[in-house]
C-alpha cells in the first residue's frame, strides 16, 4: 500500500495491491479497511470504467457525500491478469481542483507491473489520407450517438494547408440545418492562444518583454498580494503558473453582456495566492483575461480596455489569418450561422440549450470569448503547425516569440505541461500541441502533431462533448502511428457510465419527491 499525501494535510490517493477476488466491490472495501478500518461511507454508484493502459477491466465506485462536506470521494479498481490494484482518494474539494495536475499525473501513470507505455518516438506517421481521415469521422459519428452530440465541425490541416474540412450533424437539435465549416461554436478557452499570439507579436516589436514586470507595462495593475504583484511578469499571466486560484465563481457570477471588462481588473485587486509562485498548476480565467487587456491597451493606449483589445486581436491576429468568422461578439455570432447549445437536464433528457449561459465570458474575453469556426480556427492550427509562416510565406510573428509560449511548462498529468494559453504533451512518445476549450454545451479542440506535420480541429455543441474531444486525442494516436486499441471502447464504456449516472439521480430525484410529499 503506498499513500500520497498533500501538503495540506487534508487530501491523500492510496495505491492498494487488492489481491485476486474476482469481485471489484469487495476488492474495494477490502483496500478500503486496510488503509482505513474505520471506513463506512455508503457507496452511491458502482460504473464499469474504461479500461486503458495495459488494464483488462476497470471499475469506479462513488460514494454519497453531504454538499457542506465540500469533500471529494472514490475508488477506482483495475485488474490486470488476475491481480487487482486499487486507488481510493479522498480530500477537500479545494485542495483536489488546486492539485489537479499532480493528481492527474499520478492516474495517467499507473500501469499494471512491467507493462511498459506505448512509445512512438521516433516513429514516422501514417499519412492522414481519405481512409485514414474516414476511420477518424466514423469514431466521431458513433461517438456523437453514444453522447448525444448533435452536431460536430472539424477540419483536417497539414504544412501545406487545410486538407479537408466539414461538419457533421446538426446545428440545432429537431432541426435539420446541418453544420458546415463555417458555422460558429463559441471556443470559449480556445481564445487564450490566440491572446497568447497577440502578446508574441508586441514581444516582436519591443513594446512588452516575456519577462517585463506587468506593473511596469500597467502601472495599475494590482493583486490581492504585494510579493506576487511586484514578482509576477508578461509571460506568466496565462501560464497557470502564479499559485492564484481559479476563482471561477468570481467572474461567473459578476459578468454580463453589460459588464464593463476593467472590471476583471478590479477582481483581481482581491486575489491572493494559495500556493507558492511556479510550484503548482493553478489555472486562472482572470489572469489570461488581463494578459489580453494590457496587451490590447499596450498596443492602441485608451482607456476602454476592453475596445482597444478587440481591436487588436482583429487588425494583429484575425485579419492576417484570414479569420472572417471569428468574433468577439455575441450579437454578431448569433445574427449569422452559428450552433446551437445542447443541453441535458438534472434527470438525463435532452433539450435546447440556452447561449445565454455563457454571457458572464464576455467581460473577461480574452480568456474565453471567441466565437469561431472550423474553417477559421484551422488556419490558427495551421499558424501553430508552420511556427508562424502565413500562407503567403510572410510571418505573422518570429518562431521564437512564438515557441516561447510552449516552453513555460507546468506539470499537468503524464509526460503534459502548460505554457501560455498552450499545452504540450509526449504521452505515448508524440509530440502534441494543443489547447481544449469549454462553456456550458460548447465544447472545442485543436490539435497538431510538429513531428507528424499534421493536425485537427473539433467543435462541438454538447456539454458531453468534453468526452468526445478527449478521446479523439488517443483515437488520433492509433491511427497515426499504430497505437494499441482503446479510444472506442473508452468512449462507449463512458457513454454507459454516463447513463448509469443519470438513471441514479433519476431515482434519487423521485426518492426526494415522494418523501417531500408524503409530509
């Protein structure tokens, strides 16, 4: 048995050797009683898991918990052979979301003994050709069936530009209208790296340094901590990296359509670090939201933070790219073709959505306000992929600017980290760029592989769509290089889960509505 304890004192993963019982759940509470014998939480829902890296099967036990406990409580159960191993976690909601990426790390790689991961280093890609790229859109359609995504765009990029790009499905749930590549989803998170390449281009011309003070490019920029304040830089606004918390409640439930952006500046004023600069990944809306502002105002100095930025993401980023699509504004993407939100109740079923969900984004948009298309967020990909050459073969931005936001990397899960609005992976041996983006029922990807020279883009209009975008990463993978099988059946076997998940809370519902009305 080996515990991982957090620093805080109040959160721990157990690794268990559970023997060779051939039932999950008693293998669980056995693990449990050994680390534990005083254990008695009742188990809320017992899923079958998806079994990936080497496990033959895979279970997930979750436990009833009270919302005042604020606590986070599970057990996961894999067999290898006939060996089980089990991994029970329990700790505050608070410290499990501040060490997320170290948590993550510790699940991404635990494998069964002497199995050693897939390693494709070194390894030549196949050629994303018709076949291949079919192979791809058909995990995509039955993915959309087993999660109910109505609609998904996406495109196919090379070095040499766009190979293929479309949708499929369609843009509003009982309506035909089907999705095209130019169509927009709100990418929400997927802004960050085009913020990112704003700030890379004023580093170009000498107007903000990687490493200048922000207090020095904006004097009135504050924090809730004075040390943090006077040590953080240019470069470590959106690279999760400041030991400041998210803070989502904050902006979530401060922002409006109407909300004037200084405002994410005054939130700021109020925020203080929970753990110490560069030593975890903590990811902040606010911050990146700020990065985009000081760089729109840098750039086109006025008072309106929130004009100035707009203005130069369209004339430093948008337009040089070609994206005709993309906007900042929620009046002009919903005017035109667009997606609509799919949601899903409390109980499992299925309706419309409501785009009005989103609206506390758009102060804070240089974090999460983008709507895009797949024909537009490609030739971002494509600009990621060429290391900044335009099609024309001018440059939008130096290589060095540019991969300098790959390479202030904290840690995020196996072989992963997270630079600046960018995450870069070598899990499984290839090298991956890219960034996830997510608002309620709009859930979006983009993808490249440098050594492969080939990448993808994935939007989606589903809250479940998260699962999607996720496994085409292993799917993607497979087919590439030959990767051992497992993105389909994950999929299915979470879709399930899903299901199971649903079907519990509709039990429970009806459980609380019969007890409410029999007093």
């Amino acid at each position: 048995m080996l515990t991982l304890k957090a620093p805080e004192g109040d959160t721990f993963v157990v690794i268990v050797d559970g023997g060779a019982s051939g039932d999950p759940k008693e293998v669980v509470a056995a693990a449990w009683k050994r680390f534990d014998p005083g254990f008695a939480c009742r188990i809320r829902l017992v899923t079958k898991a998806a079994a990936t890296e080497g496990w033959d099967e895979a279970w997930a036990v979750d436990y009833e918990t009270s919302p005042d406990e604020k606590l986070v409580l599970f057990a996961r159960a894999m067999r290898h052979g006939e060996g089980w191993t089990v991994v029970l976690a329990r700790g505050s909601e608070a410290t499990f979301e501040k060490r997320a990426g170290a948590i993550r790390k510790i699940g991404e790689s635990l494998r069964p003994a002497g199995l050693k991961p897939g390693d494709f280093v070194g390894n030549t890609a196949l050629p994303v050709d018709a076949a291949r790229r079919e192979q791809l859109k058909a995990f995509w359609r039955d993915a959309m069936a087993a999660y109910g995504v109505p609609g998904i765009e996406y495109a196919f990029i090379d070095r040499g530009g766009v190979v293929e790009e479309g949708g499929i499905g369609v843009k509003t749930i009982g309506k035909a209208d089907p999705v095209d590549a130019h169509t927009r989803f709100l990418i929400a998170s997927n802004t960050k790296g085009m913020t990112t390449l704003l700030l890379a281009k004023l580093v170009d011309r000498g107007k903000l340094g990687w490493d200048e003070p922000v207090v020095e490019a904006d004097p009135a920029f504050r924090l809730g901590d004075a040390s943090v304040q006077r040590e953080i830089e240019i470069r470590h606004l959106i690279c999760a990296c400041t030991g400041m918390p998210r803070q989502d409640m904050e902006w979530i439930m401060t922002g409006g359509l109407d909300t004037p952006a200084n405002k994410v500046l005054s939130l700021l004023a109020g925020m203080k670090p929970t753990t110490k600069f560069g030593e975890m990944f903590q990811y902040s809306n606010l911050l990146a939201s700020a990065a985009g502002y000081i760089a729109g105002h840098v750039d086109y100095p006025r008072t309106d933070i929130g004009h100035v930025y707009d203005r130069a993401m369209q004339i430093e980023i948008l337009d040089p790219l070609g994206m005709k699509d993309t906007t900042f504004s929620k009046a002009v993407a919903v005017a035109g073709d667009h997606a609509d939100p799919r949601d899903i109740g409390m109980d499992g079923t299925v309706a419309l959505g409501t785009i009005d969900k989103s609206d506390s984004i758009y102060f804070a948009r240089p974090a999460g306000g983008a709507w895009s298309s797949a024909h537009d967020l490609a030739r971002y990909a494509l600009n990621e992929l060429r290391e900044g050459v335009l099609p024309s073969g001018g440059r939008l931005v130096s290589r060095e600017a540019l991969l300098a936001r790959r390479n202030l990397g904290m840690e995020i899960g196996e072989a992963a980290t997270y630079g600046m609005g960018l995450q870069t992976s070598r899990r499984w041996g290839v090298a991956m760029v890219h960034h996830g983006g997510a608002m309620p029922d709009y859930k979006t990807d983009w993808i490249v592989l440098p050594d492969a020279g080939i990448g993808i883009v994935l939007l989606t209009n589903a809250e479940l769509g998260t699962s999607l975008v996720d496994q085409t990463r292993r799917r993607l993978v497979e087919i590439l290089y030959g990767a051992r099988l497992e993105a389909s059946a994950a999929m299915k076997t979470r879709a399930a889960a899903l299901r199971a998940e649903y079907a519990a809370l509709i039990v429970f519902l009806e459980l609380v509505s019969s007890n409410t009305t029999s007093r």
